[in-house]
C-alpha cells in the first residue's frame, strides 16, 4: 500500500521532473560546464581551460565596460522604477475617480510588445524631427543626439526602462496596497495620525514591505536583464557606451562564436541573479513577514 | 453639556438611506449601549461619530465642540474595532503607545533617530503604556507582536490602546462578538470596570440584549436606521416605547395578541375581560412577556403543543384560540403536550399598544 502510493507519487511527477531536468537542469549545466572550455563554433573538440575564460573577462576591457554600464543602469532604473511605482500606486488608490483607466494606461507599456515600442522610441528621440528636442527647441534648449550620444545613451536607455517597468511596478504595489485593511488606516486616523504621512509610516509601508522586497527584487532582476531595447536601437555603441551585460554575452556567442567565453558571462549573470533571490528569500524575509 | 451629543444624523450610501435622523446623547461616565439588529446601521452611526465618514446631516458634539468635520484625531474619541484593527508589525507596547505617541510627540521626535532626542517624553509614555497594561493583565505580552495572542488578549490589546489617553468619548463597536461564550461574559465585567476607571461617555454596540441589557445605564434600541428608544435597561424591557421595541427586546420573545378596547376603555382578549384598562378605544394588541402569565383555575383555556425545558423554567408552547403563545412556567411544573391550561396574566405587567403601534397606558378602571 504504502509503496504503491510512494510509485505511484513518482509517476505522477514523472512528466514534470523530466521537463525540468531536459529544458531548465540540463541546458544550465551544459552552460556552466561550456564557461570552463574554449568552445568555438566549428572548432571540436573543446578544451577545458579552467579559470582562463574569467580571467580573461576580469583583464578585457570591453567587459568591464559592459559590466559597469549595467551596473549604472540598474542603479538608475531600479530605485526610480520603485519609488516612481509606488508613487503612482499611492496616487491612483487616493483618486476619487478614473482607478480604472490610469491603471490601463500605465500598464500598457508592460503589455506591449518592446521591440515595436522602441521604433516609437527612436522617432521621440530622434535629434532632428523627434518631439522631444522640438519641445526643447521651442524653450531654446539644444537637445543632445540622444541614442548615438555616449553622453546620453545609456540614461535614454535607462528612461525607457523606466517607463517599461513603472507600470509593472505600479500594479504590483496596488495589490499589495488592497491587501491591507482598510480599518487598519481608519484605526490610525482615530489613534491620531492626522497626516497623510503620519498613516504611510504608521501602517501603509510597514505592511507594504513583503510587497516592496519583491517589487525590488524583481526590478533589480528586470533591470540587470535589459537586452532588448540596447539591441534594437543602439546595438551596444556608440563606442561601447550602451554595451551591457547580455548584449555582450550575445556579441561574443553569436557573432563572434566564441561560446565558452559566452557562456562564462552568462555564469556571471547567473550568479548575479540568483544572490539577488537569495536576498530575498533568506535575509529580507524573515524582516517583514508579521508572525 | 459636555460628553457625546449627536444632533439628527443622517446618512444615506448611493440611494439607500441608512441613518434617518439619529439624536443620541451620553453623559461623561456614562455607558450607553447601542442595540440593534445586524444592518440597521450601528457601525455606521460609530464611523460617524469617530470621524471616519461624514454625514449627510447633522451634527455631531464632543465636549460641547461642534466636531462634525473635525478629523478622526482631533475629536477626543477612541474606538475599538470589531475586529480590534492592532497594528501587525508592532509588538504589543507599541501597539498601545501608538496613540500618545502621535499626540505627544512632534513629528521631529517621531522620525526614528531623531527619537533619541525626546527621552523623557518617551520615558513618560513608557510609564502609561506600562501602567495600563498591568492591570488588564498585559504586562507578560507586551512584547508579543498581536498574531502571537489569543483573541480575548487582542481584545484587551485593543482595550487598552483606546483608553490609555483617557478619551474624551470611547467607542466599542461589538468587541466582543468575535470571543467564545464563556470569554464574553468574563470580558463584559472587566469592560465596564475600564470604563468606570476612564470615566469617558461610552457608547457601546452590540447586537446581543444580554449584553446590552446587563452592562449598560441606558440602551438606545436601533432599527432600521431609528433610534426608537432610549432608556434604562428596565424600562426598555418593561415599558418598551413601542411595538418593534417589544418585538426586539426579551428572550424569549413576547406574545402578542390581538385585543379591543370597548367604549368603556375595558380591554377584552378574544371576548373576554382582562381586567385591564385603557384610555385607548377600538383594536390594540395586548403585550405579555412569557413570564407574566399565570396558570391557575379561572383563565382561558390554551392548549400545550410543545415544551422545552430550561433549568430554571419550563417554556411552554401553548395555543390560544388561533394564537401561539409562550410561556414560562416553574421547571417542575407537571405539563405535558396535549394538556388544556387555565392560563391568565397580571393585568400589571401586561402592556397595551395603540393601533399606532406606540404603547399606550393602562389606566384605573374608574377613570376610564
Ligand atoms: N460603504 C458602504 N457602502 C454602501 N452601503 C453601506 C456601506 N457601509 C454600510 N452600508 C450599508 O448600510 C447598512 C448599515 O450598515 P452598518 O455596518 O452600519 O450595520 P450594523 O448595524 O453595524 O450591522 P452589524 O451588526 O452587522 O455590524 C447596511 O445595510 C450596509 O449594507
Ligand atoms: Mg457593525
């Protein structure tokens, strides 16, 4: 009885298992055990050189530029994607009307496509007949080459991931918001928090706080991500002031070929995002979940 | 007068009025329960007067300001929510300082590390929450945070997070209907005591007259958005204003019974003399609790269809004529389903209603 249910249990979890050991355990290992060889494509057999792909990395200068690129980007779009997400939230809850409609608008960045955006990206930013410096024209401001600036590249960039993820941001803190109860604000209106402000820190952000470690966790994951808008509209340049970490990946794995060295960049992205979890589920849970 | 005056609130959501014109008082050191049935607009009345909605009309008085539109913190009222409404996130100490926290200190020594700044203030209010706590028994939890405690102990969290500035006027919407039975009736002493100690114009709701009627100086009976009567709990119970307040009030419930006043003002029930009178002429509706009947040799006769034992008494489901009547007999009393009781009442404690509705005296023979 007791093994036939024990069988039982792992033919049922069969199909999964195999799903996950053929499309998520095994593609994951074949690349972390690629980050430790020279694999090029069409050069067999493969080598394994230990260290020598991070070694490379930590001397090439194209990497640390990348690195630090993304870095500079995830510093801008995170924080600003959060709190401008918040923000938002705070304001469409107050708003006596049009919840309903402000919620769609803001969202609709997250539900279209980026790809078919960043075209519209391209014509806002466009130096010359783009809407954007025509307004600063109009106040007798020279607006800067936007995109093929590398004054200006990587924080146009960083805008347009803000505007992707504030919306994302925003429903996920209303979610967090309506889960609060309402008798919650109302008892520390009578407790004498007059100010709106008194409210947010007596019971708003506290309770709040499960929801925004994740609103920022999943930022900083969304944001060390960022390929698509750099390779649609500035392909890394100019002069590698827009190369980031997964376009890099993506230039010396698919067009240089060299798929050792691509793959020990996605170990370091790996990584990154996987301490990122850990943060989140080991240390900063236990500090705002209420039991 | 200072305490809690309301002055002809009303209230309506979208089209459904729900307050029709509610005036209350309630004096300092008073306790007001505020009893009806679930819906008819207890807690809204309760949000009003704390501020958190506004009314459509009327006003509302604390400590003889007219707060109407005054802010939930600036009224002097403390309230205790259905569901107690403790701040998860803080322990129990904090929960109960919070509101002298945001009375006492500025908003500067509120910011976390600034606080150091005000350390006699928060000495002070470490004394008072400390001082509260103990006796309602407190003093072990207070470092807990509200989900480690039973629910009697949140309630009594909440208690004490409401009185401990000593308000003005203190609100207690049903505290303690979400407590066991036994818990209940322990937990109604020890809310009256915390009231006598504050001393605040307390008002109380509930939807249980057991409670309403035993812990209260008055109870204001509430139905349907009216307040139809305010008075002791005796004189709810003995002299209810009306038909609904009867109806509402006494359990088992009271029977009543279609009757007429001839022109001399002698009530007759069913044909025959009760031996009541009344100013009132034509059809009425005879009052009579369950334990105002008497049995005994000379009454009508009423046929028993069911009894239920209660310990102390004996209910008795009779009929009379076409009417179902109850009524409480000693718990040895040998009845049995199927006996023809002699049953009359004292002509006392029987009540007379108008056609109206509204209760009308019964009056001396003589001067009928
Ligand atoms: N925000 C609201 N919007 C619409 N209708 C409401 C609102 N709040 C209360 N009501 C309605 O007003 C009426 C009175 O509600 P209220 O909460 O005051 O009842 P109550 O007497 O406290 O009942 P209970 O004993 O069940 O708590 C109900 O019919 C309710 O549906
Ligand atoms: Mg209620």
């Amino acid at each position: 009885m007791r093994r036939g249910e024990a069988l039982a249990a792992w033919m049922l979890t069969l199909p999964a298992a195999l799903a996950f050991l053929l499309l998520l355990l095994a593609p994951t290992l074949a690349a972390i055990a690629l980050a430790f060889s020279d694999y090029e494509l069409g050069v067999w057999p493969p080598h394994w050189i230990g260290l020598d792909n991070f070694r490379e990395m930590w001397t090439d200068r194209g990497f640390r530029t990348s690195f630090v690129n993304t870095l500079v980007y995830v510093a801008i779009v995170a924080p600003v994607s959060v709190a401008g997400g918040l923000g938002l939230a705070l304001l469409i809850e107050g708003a006596a009307r049009g919840r309903t409609i402000f919620r769609a608008i803001f969202f609709l960045p997250v539900v279209s496509l980026t790809v078919a955006m960043a075209a519209a990206w391209q014509y806002l930013l466009h130096p010359t007949i783009g809407p954007v410096n025509a307004v600063l024209r109009a106040v007798g401001i020279a607006g800067p080459a936007w995109l093929s600036s590398s004054d200006t590249v990587l924080l146009s960039l960083a805008a347009i991931g803000i505007w992707e993820s504030i919306g994302f941001n925003m429903v996920l803190f209303m979610a967090g918001l309506t889960a609060i109860p309402r008798e919650l604000r109302e008892a520390a209106a009578v407790d004498g928090a007059r100010a709106a402000w008194d409210r947010f820190r007596l019971v708003t952000w506290p309770l709040l706080g499960p929801t925004a470690l994740f609103v920022v966790v999943i930022s900083l994951i969304r944001s060390v991500r960022v390929f698509d808008t750099v390779a649609v509209l500035t392909r890394g340049g100019p002069n590698k002031a827009s190369e980031v970490l997964l376009y890099t990946m993506y230039t010396e794995g698919f067009t240089f070929l060299r798929l050792g060295y691509s793959a020990a960049i996605t170990l370091v992205f790996l990584v990154i995002v996987l301490g990122l979890m850990l943060v989140q589920t080991r240390i900063l849970d236990r500090r705002v979940h209420y039991g | 007068m200072s305490g809690l005056v309301i002055d002809s609130v009303r209230k309506a959501f979208g089209a459904t009025q729900v307050l029709h014109g509610v005036s209350l008082s309630v004096r300092p050191g008073e306790f007001v329960a505020l009893l009806g049935p679930s819906g008819c607009g207890k807690s809204t009345l309760m949000r009003i007067i704390a501020g958190i909605d506004a009314p459509d009309a009327g006003r509302v008085i604390i400590n003889d300001r007219d707060v109407t539109r005054a802010h939930p913190g600036a009224r002097d009222v403390a309230m205790v929510f259905q569901n107690y409404a403790l701040y998860p996130h803080l322990t129990v100490r904090q929960n109960i300082a919070v509101p002298l926290v945001m009375r006492r200190l500025s908003a500067w020594q509120r910011l976390p590390f600034l606080g150091g700044f005000a350390g006699a203030a928060r000495r002070a209010i470490a004394a008072d929450v400390e001082r509260i706590a103990e006796p309602l028994g407190l003093a072990p939890l207070l470092d807990r945070r509200p989900a480690q405690l039973s629910g009697g102990q949140r309630q009594r969290v909440a208690l004490a997070r409401a009185v401990v500035r000593a308000p003005h006027v203190f609100l207690l919407d049903e505290p303690l209907s979400n407590l066991d039975a036994a818990l209940r009736v322990t937990t109604r002493r020890e809310i009256v005591d915390i009231h006598r100690r504050v001393g605040a114009a307390s008002l109380y709701v509930t939807h249980d007259q057991s409670e309403a009627l035993t812990m209260a100086d008055r109870v204001a009976v509430m139905l349907g958005g009216r307040l139809l009567q305010c008075a002791a709990p005796a004189d709810v119970y003995d002299r209810p204003a009306n038909l609904d307040v009867a109806r509402f009030i006494g359990s088992p419930a009271i029977n009543l019974l279609p009757a007429e006043a001839r022109d001399d003002g002698w009530v007759q029930l069913a044909g025959r003399a009760t031996g009541l009178a009344t100013a009132a002429r034509g059809p009425l509706t005879l009052g009579v609790r369950p334990e105002a009947w008497r049995i005994g040799a000379g009454g009508w006769p009423a046929r028993v269809e069911h009894t239920e034992f209660l310990g102390d008494g004996l209910l008795v489901h009779a009929r009379l004529d076409d009417h179902a009547v109850l009524l409480r007999a000693e718990p040895d009393a040998r009845i049995a389903v199927g006996d023809v009781l002699p049953i009359g009442f004292d002509p006392a404690r029987a009540l007379v209603f108008g056609a109206d509705g509204a209760r009308v005296a019964a009056v001396e023979p003589a001067h009928a």
